[in-house]
C-alpha cells in the first residue's frame, strides 16, 4: 500500500505540474488539500485527513486505518523553497515518525 500511496501522490502531482492555472495561487495547504481529496476515496477502511493531531504535532497528510485508528501513512507537504528547507523536512520525519518505526514521506511541489 506504501508504494501504491507514494504513486497516487506522484501522479497527482505530475498532473497538477499540466495544469499550473488551476494550482498556481493555492499555497501549502491548498496543495495539500488536493492530495488527500485524491486519497481519501481511494482506499477502503482507510481515513485521510490533512492537518491534523498525531503523537506531538500536527501532520500534513494523515492515512489511518478505520478500524483501530492505527497509522499506514503520514506525510508532510512542503512547497520548494531550496536545499536547506528539503534538509529540515526530512530531519522533521526522521524525528517525528522514521523512529518510531512508521511509513513517512516529504512530497515537495515546485512553484516559481
């Protein structure tokens, strides 16, 4: 299901990448928003959600499962600003779930 998600993602991202007129003045969240629109009728007795509560902080992107409200997937939108802001995400993953032993990922959307 991981890889399934991560490519749900890419899509929808590439797609959005077509058609920048639709995309181009919604910010962070916005971006996000389109994401979990996309998964949240994809997988049944999985919920999605966007900003929302989990262990310490709030979390982009939220996949759990329905019936014990355990995580499949988390991850954080960041909309490109160079390198160091990349470097700050992932250490943000790393130390929020990648420890704990949860399925994470850092989807960057490039806007000039």
């Amino acid at each position: 299901m991981f890889n399934d998600v991560l490519k749900v993602i890419y899509d929808s991202g590439k797609s959005m990448e077509r058609k920048p007129a639709l995309y181009q003045d919604k910010d962070e969240e916005g971006l996000r928003d389109q994401f979990v629109f996309v998964l949240e009728t994809r997988y049944e007795s999985i919920t999605a959600s966007g900003e929302t509560f989990n262990r310490s902080g709030k979390t982009d992107i939220l996949l759990k499962h329905a019936q014990d409200g355990s995580n499949v997937f988390v991850a954080e939108c960041k909309v490109w600003h160079g390198a160091s802001e990349f470097l700050l995400a992932i250490t943000q993953l790393f130390e929020k779930y990648y420890l704990a032993g949860f399925n994470s990922c850092s989807y960057d959307v490039c806007k000039e």
